[in-house]
C-alpha cells in the first residue's frame, strides 16, 4: 500500500491531468466506480443508503458513486451538503449526469429536519463531504452534518479520507468516526497517525488508474510493510556458511541498576541470527548476565557509580556491527563512550541512553560513511528535535525524513505503526504490533533484534522492517493465543522469535520453493 501526502496527492492528479490526459471529470469517474463497486460487495438490495456529498471533488465523487448504485437497483438517497451553485465545477458535472439519468437529491441547508429523519432511517452511510484539503476547526455546516452523522451509530463508509480529518496529521477537532474507508489510489499519512487514525475503520485502497510513472516522479517511496513483504525478503543461509558469515556484533548495555537491559538486548541479538556475539558491560553484573547467555563472549568495562565509565579499543574487535544503549545510564563518562563508538567503521545501532548522549555529537553522526541506526521513542525523538511530544507525534513522517536526510542515518521512529526512515528519505510504515508492546524491555528486545537483523541482509531497510514487523506480530501471536495485552513481557517477545521465524520460513518455503 502507498502512502501519500496531501500535496503528493494534489501534485499527482495535477500531472495526470496535464501530462497524461486524463482529466478531473474522468478521475471523479474512476473513483465513484472503483469505490462503488467496493460497497455494493457489502451491501443488501434491502438497506436504506444515504450519500451525502460536499461541494467539492469528493462531494462529486460521491455523486457517482449514488448514481451507479442507484442504477444497480439500491435504494439510494443523495443528500448534498450545499446548493448547486456553490458546487465545484467537475462535481456539478458529475450533479447534471446524475440528474439527466432521471434521479433527485435533496439539499441539506434548505432540510436539515429531513436530514435527521433520513439518516434515523437508513442503514448504511456513504461519507463524500470533505476530502484532503481540510485543515484545522471544521466550521458551517458540515460540522452539523458530521455530529449528526456519528451520534446515528450506523455504518459509515468514506471516500478517501474520513470528512474532517487533516491527511497530513494526526490532529483531530471532529470527524466521521467510519467503519471503512476506501482510500483513493493510496493511503493518507493521517491514516497511520493519532488520534486521526482512530476514525479510519478499515483501510481499502481503490485503484483510479492513475500511471505508476506519475505516481513515482510526484511522491517519496512510503509504503505499508507486511507480512508479504517479509517473507519476500527474508534471508537465504548457504550450507558453505560459517558462524564468521553472519556477522560478528557487539552489544554495550545494562548497568548496576538495569542488567536486564544487557540480558534483553543481546539474547534477542543472539536469536535474530548473529553468529558472533560479545557483550559490552561493567565487570560486576558478568555473572547475572553470563547465566543467561553462555554463548556470547563479554568485553568488560571499568564502572563509575554502577555504570559504564571506560573507552576501549573497539577496533581490535574486528566487528561487523555495535548496538549501544539499552540500560547504559546518563553517567558523563558514558557519553565519552558513544563518542568512541561513533568512529567505528561499523554498522551502528543507538538506542535509549545512547541517544542522549549522541544528542551533541549529531554532526559526528552526519560524517560516518557507514550506516547509522537510530531507534528513538517519541520522547526521544522530541529530545533530539527540542520539540514537544505532541509536535513530534502529529507529524511522524516529515519529522522522520527530515532528520534521517539531515544526518544521513536510518531511523526507526517506534510506537504505533512504527516508520523506518532511510538516509535518502523512503519510509516503510509496519503492520504489525498492539498494545502488549507498551512494557519497559521491549525497545531494548528490539534493539537487539535490529543488530541482529542488520547483520543478515544486505539490504538495511529492509533488515530493519523486518526486525519491526518480527518483533510486532510476536506480540500479535501471544495475545491471539496465550496471553492478554496486560501480560506479555519482554522475555516472552524474546521466546517468541524462534517459533514466528519458524513460521515464517516454512510458510516462505511453500510459497516459493525456497
């Protein structure tokens, strides 16, 4: 699924016009049909419709849309949101084709009693009455109209984008609350953004033919990565391969006061398929950790205050990656550490602590020349921002892009629909993933689920979208089966990997003969 930008959007439909010649009217055609022809697979001959349309593209794409249903033999009502004058000039067309087929509308202004009475009646609601370009308080009518429509408690199908809704943002003043929205062509970004996202219901996307070669010169690459995308690329392991393929990793996590960071991180490294596993951590919580991980080899650190306090020759290592962070503390020695780990000609990982202190050595950062991994949560990211949570969660995917391009880094904004973010600006929204995830230890499970991931492709983005998605439908898995979203724990995230990974290959073994 492609995701879209307000003004992509706008850009895209401007060049099929003028490029490729397909004008307004035929693209509100395309749409009215496509999205027609979804309802009707779910709708009855006996349901009571009512569309009601805007004075705008959308309003005219839900013209269409009533008169092919209409002609289909569904009782159909159409309700316009103002009077015919007021009414864009391709949807005025679309309002005289309806009207020379022999059928009637209604206009709200003039009927707002009738209005209530109609939708007390019906059964099924189609939404045309505000597209992409609504920004900030939803005024006149249509606010009337949109209250009116969620306080009826029936089903709402939208066109493109739930009426009131910004496309861009996760801002919300008051929308239709729709059961399904059939997104024109692609997603909006307010699809995967709060609170904005809470109004979408289900997500189909319709194609309106418009030419892939426009689709690609107007937008960046965003796309919607699922399980199909997984198993497409997962990795492929030689029966030549040794454990030197696979990549040789160091992990510098945990503290005095949090060795299960350490535990967390590298054991989710170790299952994600490093074959070399060293682990940076003060000499004092060796033997908690060594319990848990007899497999790794340890690279002990002096402490200060239960924390990592010394730099060491990282180089002598001889690595192919280094995850930092999980657990580290804010001690100011530390920071000397992130500092040494930044000159490393190595694949890095920086999460939690580590992103603290890498906050004034970014410059630093922009000057590696090997990839960089940064896995902020929102509150980090507004650190590194000096922005608010809310400025940064209402505008993930500019925020994103901007600081990955700026810096040269891969990032992985976490949260819900976590978007990773490429050094030249694609971004790849994840599928996977709900609330049992919002427990501590599971970020530092994740990180060691990148650094092992990284190690195992050749391509990063698509390591670290399957490292997100892994890590997310575990979490799916437990709850569908042996827990609720109160009790899943980091540890069992970690015990689920080998069973989904198991999963995962026997079903891409099926499906493609691997």
């Amino acid at each position: 699924m492609r995701i879209f930008s307000e003004n992509e959007m706008y850009n895209i439909d401007q060049e099929t016009m003028e490029k490729i010649g397909l004008n307004n009217g035929m693209l509100m055609e395309n749409a009215g049909q496509a999205v027609a022809r979804e309802i009707e697979s779910r709708i009855k001959k006996n349901d009571k419709i009512i569309v009601i349309a805007g004075k705008g593209n959308n309003g005219g794409d839900g013209v269409v849309i009533a008169r092919i249903l209409k002609e289909r033999g569904f009782s159909i009502e159409l309700w316009m949101s103002h009077k015919g004058g007021s009414v864009a000039e391709d949807a005025q067309r679309a309002l005289k084709i309806y009207e020379n087929c022999g059928h009637s509308y209604k206009i709200y202004e003039e009927n707002e009693e009738a209005f209530q009475i109609s939708l007390k009646k019906s059964t099924v609601i189609v939404d045309a009455l505000l597209g992409i370009g609504t920004k900030g308080k939803v005024r006149g009518p249509y606010r009337n109209i949109i209250e009116e429509m969620n306080e009826i408690n029936k089903i709402i199908y939208a066109v493109d984008i739930p009426s009131g809704l910004n496309a861009d943002k996760g801002e919300v003043d008051v929308a239709i609350k729709a059961h399904t929205t059939f997104v024109i062509q692609g997603a909006k970004q307010g699809v995967f953004l709060f609170p904005s996202a809470n109004f979408y219901g289900g997500i189909k996307t319709v194609d309106i033919g418009i030419p892939s070669s426009v689709i690609e010169q107007n937008s960046y690459v965003k796309r919607r990565w699922s399980k199909n995308e997984v198993l497409s690329s997962l990795p492929h392991r030689d029966i030549s391969s040794h454990k030197g393929t696979y990549g040789r990793a160091l992990m510098i996590a945990g503290s005095e006061n949090m060795p299960g960071a350490a535990v967390l991180s590298s054991k989710a490294a170790s299952r994600s398929g490093v074959g070399l596993l060293t682990i940076g951590i003060i000499e004092n919580i060796k033997s908690i950790i060594g319990s848990h991980l007899p497999e790794a080899m340890y690279n002990l650190h002096q402490s200060h205050q239960g924390m990592l306090s010394e730099v060491k020759d990282y180089s002598s290592l001889q690595l192919d990656a280094i995850g930092i962070g999980p657990g580290i503390g804010r001690y100011k020695e530390t920071e000397k550490i992130v500092e040494e780990i930044l000159k490393q000609q190595v694949t890095l990982v920086l999460d939690a602590d580590a992103l603290f202190h890498v906050k004034p050595h970014l410059q630093k950062v922009k000057e590696r020349r090997f990839p960089t991994i940064l896995t902020p949560h929102p509150g980090e990211m507004a650190s590194l921002l000096d922005l608010s949570i809310k400025e940064v969660e209402s505008d993930r995917f500019e925020k994103s892009r901007e600081f990955a391009q700026t810096y040269g880094i891969y990032l992985v904004l976490k949260g819900p629909f976590t978007i990773v973010t490429t050094p030249s600006g694609e971004q790849f929204v994840n599928s996977s993933g709900n609330p049992a995830l919002a427990k501590g230890g599971s970020g530092d499970v994740l990180t060691g689920m990148i650094l092992g991931s990284v190690l195992q492709y050749e391509n990063v983005q698509k390591a670290l979208s399957n490292a997100v998605f892994i890590h997310g439908a575990i979490a799916d898995q437990l709850v569908a089966s042996t827990h609720s979203p109160l009790d899943v724990l980091a540890t069992d995230i970690i015990e689920g990997i080998s069973p989904l990974l198991h999963e995962l290959y026997r079903e891409k073994e099926y499906s493609t003969g691997y």
